[in-house]
C-alpha cells in the first residue's frame, strides 16, 4: 500500500493548478497555494465574481487572476471541507491513488531515459513546433513572477499552429546570454534603493526573455547584431506586458518576491512617477483580459520591432513582426474579441518606449550617484542588457 504516502503522492500535480502538489487536502491532491486558497474562500464565504465568460483557465500561472473560476474548479475536482483523511479512505480509494501515483511515477521515468546514453541535458525545456509553444515559453516567463520554477508542463491550448513555428534552435548566435544566472540581490542599504526595482524588471527574469526569443520562428537566423539589439531594446518591455498576468486590479498590488506588492513597496527608489506610471500600464492591459496566447503573442511582437536603433536587417525584422502580427490577429478573430483591439494593442507600444525610456533616464541618474554600488552588485545579465547605459564606464561582467 501507500505507507508514507504523502512523499509518494507528491509525485501527482496540483489538480487544480498543476503545480507541485503537497499532498491531500480537503480530498483532493493540490498544492499549498490552492490549498490555502481553498481553506479561505470556506472560512469567509466569500462570493467570487467572474470578471470574464466563468470559463477562466486555472494553471500555475494564472491561478491568482479569477478566483471564481478557481473556486469552481475546486469544487469540480471534489473540494470539500468534510472530506475524509487519506488514513479513512477505502482499500478501492486507496488503490485507485496508489495506480496514479504509478502511473506518474513510469512517466517520470520515461522522461528521465529519453536522452540517449552520452546526451547531455538540455538546458531549457523543448516546445512544441506550434504556437503552444509560444505559450509555453511565456508561461515559463511568468512563472519566475509567481516564484515558481518551469517545469516544461505544456497547458492544454487549442490554437491552431500554422502560423507560427516555435522551435528549440541550436546555440548558434554565440551570445553571451545563455545560462548567465543573476547574482543575488544585496540587502537594503541607503543606497540600494534600485535593488528591488532592478530585481523585479529584470533580476531572474531576463534569461527567460531571451530563451524567450530565441524559440521565436526566425529570430535565430537573424544577424547576431540584430538578436542583441532587439533582446537589448525589447527585455524590459516584455517584462512590462507579462506583469499584467500577476497583477491585482482590484487593490493595485502585483505578485513580487513571493507577495503581492503595491507601489509604496517601491517608494525607496525615489521614483514614484515611473512605477506609477508602470502599475498603470499593468492595471489597463490587465482590464483588456488578454488569454494566455495573446499576450504570448503580443510580447513576441513587443521583441521583434524593426524600428528598433543600430540594426543591419531590418526587413528581415520587419517581415518577423509581420508575420507576428497576422498570428495575433488569427489568434484575437478566434477568440472573439472586439473590433479595433488589435489597434488598441498596437497603441501600447508606444507607452512601453516611454516607460522604458524613463526607466534609463533613471537607471543612468541612480549609477551617477552610486557607481561603486551598481559595479559591484547589480547582476551581469541586467548590465549586459543596458550595456549603453554602462559601457562608457565600467566592463560588463559575465
């Protein structure tokens, strides 16, 4: 039977979410988001509303975004706060957990021997040649804002794929981008008011970006100059698009370092006007309800821009976010989404520039008053990505 089960169990993901599960709680195998999740909606019966069709996608990353749709799928499942320990179950609940457990357990397995003998592990996960993929990928991105790690799970998308390959590309473009792991971000001092800031933009998240773009049909047969500057110029924007899936319309507050923070968390960096300005950009793309291949899609067509300074192809560019854009339009037709929103889309662009363009503005004034701090402590990947912003002054590590 299952002696010490709980450690077994664990094998099986989150039923509600797909996150690593903790065990059984309240009858069903979840994790201990949703576990706690559920333990608050029964003590307060609350009175969830769905701000969308009640047919809200639950994984581990958007989990947070509908807490209707969240608790009815906890109930589907069978939730319940009078359900049976795992110690009262009957030998046929039991043997049924214990198959499952099985079952995960052989497919564990398989993943493990599908490399061949000698294959080294790849370093990031595989993704469908479709636009699943690209949904994978950007689920992987904001999985970091949720403090999770990918695990390479593929959600259940519908899409159809001929209009964007995502495949794995080889290491050919020889940049200095892969496997590069930010340094920790130091404590709080008078001066390291940027740190949290600098951490939540682009601390762990901008490694994902660039695998990000390099699962991008195209973007690998572009020009080295042409993937760096386009990473360069575009990171930070994509960061800015997919805060929208961890934030909280309802109180002002996005998921960060493992809570949920509202602007006065980042008031230390003496720059109230921009974060200001970035929540406002989060709350009003998060009101447009984007679904997971939108804004997957969107931030593909934020990284590919041909009007970007100092590329050497740009038509070569120009005809990727075309191709881009004619996939988000597919994608926005199939979903039933209003006219013009694809304009309304577009129109964003430009408040991403500006806010990225105040974002130097400060990032330049903060290392002119604190050089020795960003030399020694600001990660390498994030001095790498603002390299015009440092260069003049200082090597970039890594």
């Amino acid at each position: 039977g299952i002696n010490n089960g709980k450690s077994q169990i664990e094998i099986i993901p989150c039923k509600i979410c797909g996150d690593k599960s903790s065990g059984i709680h309240y009858g069903v195998i979840t994790c201990e988001g949703c576990k706690g999740f559920f333990r608050r909606s029964q003590q307060s019966n609350a009175a969830y509303s769905c701000p969308r069709q009640k047919n809200c996608l639950i994984d581990r990353t958007s989990r947070n975004r509908c807490q209707h749709c969240r608790l009815q799928k906890c109930l589907a499942v069978g939730m319940s706060r009078d359900a049976v320990k795992f110690g009262r179950m009957s030998k046929k609940q039991r043997d049924s957990l214990y198959a499952e457990v099985q079952k995960h357990r052989l497919q564990q397995q398989q993943r493990d021997h599908q490399q061949q003998p000698g294959e080294a592990e790849p370093l990031t996960p595989t993704y469908g040649l479709s636009t699943n993929g690209l949904t994978e990928l950007h689920d992987d991105l904001s999985s970091y804002m949720n403090g999770h790690t990918p695990d390479g799970t593929k959600p259940d998308s519908g899409v159809s794929s001929f209009y964007l390959d995502i495949q794995p590309s080889p290491d050919q473009s020889g940049l200095d981008i892969n496997g590069i792991k930010p340094e920790p971000i130091c404590d709080f001092t008078p001066g390291s008011g940027f740190f949290p800031y600098c951490s939540f933009t682009n601390g762990e998240t901008s490694p994902t970006v660039s695998m990000f773009a390099k699962r991008i049909d195209g973007f690998m047969e572009l020009c080295q100059n042409d993937q760096i500057v386009l990473l360069k110029a575009g990171s930070l924007e994509v960061v800015f698009v997919r805060m929208c899936r961890a934030f909280d319309p309802q109180n002002n507050t996005v998921y960060f370092d493992g809570k949920y923070a509202g602007p006065d968390v980042f008031k230390s960096l003496g720059c109230d006007d921009l974060i200001s300005s970035v929540f406002e950009f989060g709350k009003n793309l998060c009101s447009m309800h984007l679904s997971e291949d939108e804004i997957a899609l969107f931030s593909a067509f934020v990284l590919m821009s041909a009007d970007r300074s100092w590329l050497q192809e740009k038509v070569k560019v120009e005809k990727l976010q075309q191709k881009i854009q004619l996939a988000l339009q597919h994608v926005l037709q199939k979903n039933h989404r209003e006219d013009g929103i694809l304009t309304k889309l577009i129109c964003k662009v430009s408040t991403l520039r500006a806010l990225c363009s105040r974002h130097t503005e400060k990032l330049t004034a903060f290392k002119a008053i604190y050089p020795d701090i960003v030399r020694a402590h600001f990660p390498p990947l994030y001095k790498e990505l603002f390299g015009s912003d440092f260069e003049q002054s200082m090597p970039v590590d890594g």
